[in-house]
C-alpha cells in the first residue's frame, strides 16, 4: 500500500483529539492536574521561544530563565505595588524581558557558539541574583498576592484562567509557525547554516540574531507573566540555572527547528516527572541522560524520528489505516 | 567598475597581499591566478568585506566601499561564491536560491508573523522569479533535492545561482572549477561564458590553466602577494615573471606553456 508521510488529514485528526482534550481538561481534573497542565502550557511557551534561537537561528541560549524571571517579577511587581490591570502587566512583562534581551544580546551576539551559551548562563544568574538581593523585588521573600486578572467586574476563577493561557499558547504557536515559514524564518536557518554564505547574500546577521533575541525574550517574558500571575507567589530562588537547562532538554528532546517539537517536548517532559515522582532526587539526571540519549539516537529529536522505521509501529499504522479505508469504501 | 587601489593585507608580520592594484572592466571576464599561497582568496575576502585591508582602497562603480561589512558590499552588487562550497544543507535547491533573494525581499519580521496578503504575494512572487531562474540555468527538475545531495558540479552551479539571484551586477568567482573532472569543468565554462554574455561582470580565482586562458579576457597574476603581470591570456603565457613563479628561474624565457 502507498505509505504516505503524516497526511493532512492525519495532522488535523491529531489537532483536533489534542484540542478536545485540552479543552475539557477542566471539566474533568481540578486542582494539581490543572496546574500542571498550566504549567506544561507555559513551558510550550518557553521552549518554543528558545526553539526561535537556538533550532532555528542556531544561537544557544542558556540563560533564558533571566527573561522569564524578568516577565514573572515585572508582572508581579506591576499587579501588586501599581494594582495594574493584567493586560498591561502582561505585555508590559514582554516588553521589559525584551528590552532586557535587546541589552544581553547587544553585549553577547559578538560572541561566537559556546561563549554566547555562557555569558548568556552568567547573565541569567545576575538578574536572578540581583533580584533576589533587592528589597524593591522583596529580596528572599518573594512576591505574594499576585492577584488572578480581573473580567465582567470579578475577579477570573483558575478555570477560566486556563483557558487565557491555553488561547494564548495556540495564537503565540501559530505566530512562531508563520514565522518559521516566512524569509525571516528561511534568513534564521542561512544564519545557522553558515554565516558567511548569509552575510554574502546581503543578510545582515547582527541585525536578525537581534531581532530573534528580542522576540524570543518577548515571548519568555510573556511566559513569565502567565506563571506569576497563575501561581500568585513567585520567588527568585525559582528562577535558577535548572529551569534553562529543562527548558533546553525540552527543546533538544521534542525537535530543534521544528514547531511542533518543543510542544511535544514541552508536554511530555512536564508531565512525565509526575509519573515517575518516586525518582524525583533523580531529575536533573534523567533530563541530562534524556539530552544525550536524544542527541545521540534522535539528533532531531521525537518530531525527527522515522516512526515508521521501527517494524511493529509500522505494522500497527498500516493495519490502522487499512481498517480506515475500508471504512470509507 | 571596481577598482582597487594598493590594497595590502597582513596577518602579522605575514604580508599577505602587498600594494595590489586593478582594475575589472564592466562585462568583461578578469581571472587572478598564481601559486598557491600567492593571497588570490585573501585578495578576495578584502574585497567582498571579509577582511580588511590594512592600507589601500577599493572603489565599486567609483564608490568608495572600503571596509564595509560582507552584507553591505553585497546590498552594493556585488556577490560571491566560496573556494569550499557553502550552500545551506538544511535546506532545498529551490530554498537556496530564494535565499540569495533575500536583498529583493521586503516584509518585515512583524508582517511574516502575521502572515499578510502582501507577505504571502511576495513570497509567491518570489518563487515564481527562482523557479523560472532554476529553469533557465537547468536546475529546475532538482529543485526539491536537498542541497548537499546534488553532484558537486551542480552544487558549484547552484552556487553562482543563488549568488546571482542578490542581482549582483559583479560575481566574484573562488576557484569554481575545484574539484570537478573535465566534463563538468567544460559545463561550467560554459555556464560561465553564457551567464556573461547576459551581462554579468565576473572575477574569478582559478587554478585550471586551460579554462582561465580560454575564458578570461584579462588575467592578473599574483605571487607572494605581489602583482608580477597583468593582461590577456597571451601576454601572461610570455611573461618571463610568470613563468619564472610556476616553473622557477631556470626555466625563464626558456619555455612556452
């Protein structure tokens, strides 16, 4: 039988049991589940923004908590001292990540590969630092009583909240997807084929790793909005060097350069620690192993692998999709 | 229509190209050549703002483009290709040479996000402009063929393509023939002949002696990074300097190549 990479109408059966699912979520789980779910939504966020660097513009970042600590406590900050309303410290939060990603990336895009991954990290950890030792930030304490965004004169429900993130993850997704189809997306990939190839095609390469910086930080920041406002307490002590490296496994493990890849990466390396919580001491090192393993066995990660490759998932496909045609026949 | 003015390059205290001067006439065929290590690619990279010069000017249809970064002297018209290749591998033929359309391209990172009607009509002109390119040059039935995946000849061809699409009006050319056995040389050769008939002004670097002397129609020859002789393929063939570089001294006016 004719084997057919993912048809249309596959991808679209999958959006749409994946949307259904999203959206009843809700109604089903309560409490813990939705928070992690809110989670998980927020890390698509996060790794499809640093998906913009490092898969597409090949620029590895390791210090992208900085701009998500940097949208958190905007946010926070914002809602608690200027009682602002959501939507201001919401963008206001990606406004102010961004602007601090136009700044490390005006110091740090001169330097080459590893030494980017490493001022980035160093950075990352000065702001972390510096806000935990401010008393504007409330220093160790943290900031508490972020309050929920307000709609129809009430105060939102976490429910309702859920789906806010939800709407915007699916727009910030799509956005990113155009992005990745578009010259831009095509003059990220020149930049991280060959940089010298690109500066002689007229790309001015400063210029782009700039522009993908600041969205990229926009997006974190934006992220980081979410998680304050969601959780309603953040704390510097959270925004360590870890969150990066998870965000960064995330990426390596769904697919560098794709858009689907950091949402499945996203997803499953958000909620598979919740299934295996008895080795929890262990995480860092099963995220560690997973990077390697996937580097080494799946260079392109989940989204890259030949599913098809492996015999028993291709028998079962073939029985699937025999069975669905004789259905339609 | 470029000129250079005494450039001199050094890395150290290695003089790499010493006080070279030339002139490229408008349409013409100008080939540089020498042994190796003589600074042709170096003299290259100065001009095309990979490197700079530490004294000396280079002058593109009399301005002055001295030290200007890569993508600046490209936006000038100048394009180029590269002694080891350097297409995009990730990407197709046909993506390739949309991407050395990137000068002609005018959306903005905001309008690709949103995906506008007039993004989308750019881009669709776009790839109506690079398929008909690929048709003229014969590249067409590959254009879904992963870069690297072409025979080398043709990854050199698509080179000059996608260096052609910026709409440079001067191809600067490193060493195209590298690599490639006689009949792809004698294809390229004629690509190369034909591209110029169309209008281009072409530069290029070469070691295969048969196709310089039958393609250029002028030839400066550098040693050393010194200019030791310049003008048409018959005068270097007799110029004592020249052989005297290729074969040594003892075979000085000794020899007719």
């Amino acid at each position: 039988m004719e084997r057919k990479r993912y048809s249309k109408y596959n991808r679209l059966l999958v959006a749409l049991a994946a949307l259904i699912i999203v959206l009843i979520l809700p109604y089903v789980f309560s409490g813990y589940i939705l928070q992690i779910a809110v989670y998980a939504y927020i890390y698509i966020l996060l790794a499809s923004s640093l998906n913009l660097l490092i898969g597409y513009a090949g620029i590895f970042s390791m210090g992208h908590v900085g701009f998500y600590c940097v949208g958190a406590y905007t946010s926070a900050l914002l809602a608690t001292k200027l009682d602002m309303p959501f939507v201001i410290c919401f963008f206001a939060a990606g406004l102010l990540a961004a602007l601090a990603g136009a700044f490390v990336g005006f110091v740090a895009l001169r330097l080459n590969d590893i030494f980017f991954a490493f001022a980035t990290m160093g950075l990352s950890e000065v702001i972390r630092i510096v806000i935990q030792n401010s008393d504007f930030t409330n220093g160790t304490l943290g900031v508490t009583g972020i309050p929920l965004p307000e709609w129809f004169g009430r105060s939102m429900n976490r429910e309702e909240f859920y789906y806010l993130v939800v709407v915007i993850v699916v727009i910030v997704v799509v956005l990113i997807s155009k992005l990745a189809k578009s010259h831009t997306g095509r003059t990220l990939a020149m930049i991280r084929d060959d940089q010298n190839a690109a500066a002689s095609l007229g790309v001015n390469i400063f210029k782009y790793k700039m522009m993908v910086m600041v969205l990229s930080c926009f997006i974190a920041g934006l992220a980081g909005s979410l998680y304050a406002t969601f959780i309603q307490y953040i704390n510097a002590s959270n925004f360590g060097i870890t969150v990066s490296i998870n965000i960064i496994a995330m990426v390596a493990i769904g697919g560098m350069g794709t858009v689907s890849g950091p949402v499945i990466g996203a997803i499953l390396l958000q909620l598979l620690p919740e299934y295996i919580r008895f080795l929890s001491n262990f995480r860092q090192i099963i995220y560690g192993a997973a990077i390697v393993i996937s580097i080494m066995f799946a260079p392109k990660g989940l989204v890259g692998i030949r599913w098809r490759r492996i015999k028993l998932i291709d028998q079962l496909c073939c029985l699937f999709e025999t069975k669905l045609n004789n259905e339609e026949s | 229509m470029l000129r250079s003015e005494k450039i001199c390059v050094r890395f150290g205290g290695l003089v790499a190209v010493d006080h070279v001067s030339l002139t490229v006439e408008e349409g013409t065929i100008h080939a540089i050549i020498g042994p190796n290590g003589a600074g042709k690619t170096t003299f290259f990279n100065t001009i095309s703002g990979a490197e700079k010069p530490a004294e000396g000017k280079v002058f593109f249809r009399d301005e002055d483009i001295t030290g200007l970064p890569p993508h600046r002297i490209a936006e000038k018209g100048i394009g180029r290709t590269f002694q080891n290749i350097k297409l995009f591998n990730s990407m197709s033929v046909l993506e390739n040479v949309l991407c050395g359309m990137h000068l002609n391209v005018r959306s903005n990172i905001v309008q690709d996000m949103l995906g506008m009607s007039f993004q989308r009509r750019e881009e669709r002109e776009l790839l109506e402009k690079c398929e008909s390119l690929l048709k003229q040059v014969g590249l067409y039935d590959k254009r879904d063929l992963k870069a690297n995946n072409l025979p080398y000849g043709e990854q050199r061809k698509l080179e000059i393509v996608r260096a052609m699409a910026t709409d440079a009006s001067l191809l600067m050319l490193d060493e195209p023939a590298a690599g490639m056995n006689p009949t792809e040389t004698r294809e390229l050769m004629q690509f190369i002949r034909k591209i110029n008939d169309e209008g281009l002004t072409i530069l290029l670097i070469e070691h295969d002696v048969r196709m310089v002397m039958t393609l250029a129609d002028k030839i400066t020859v550098l040693d050393h990074g010194i200019k030791i002789a310049e003008g048409s393929a018959e005068d270097v063939r007799h110029d004592a300097n020249v052989i005297e570089a290729y074969l040594g001294k003892s075979y000085r006016g000794a020899v007719d190549v």
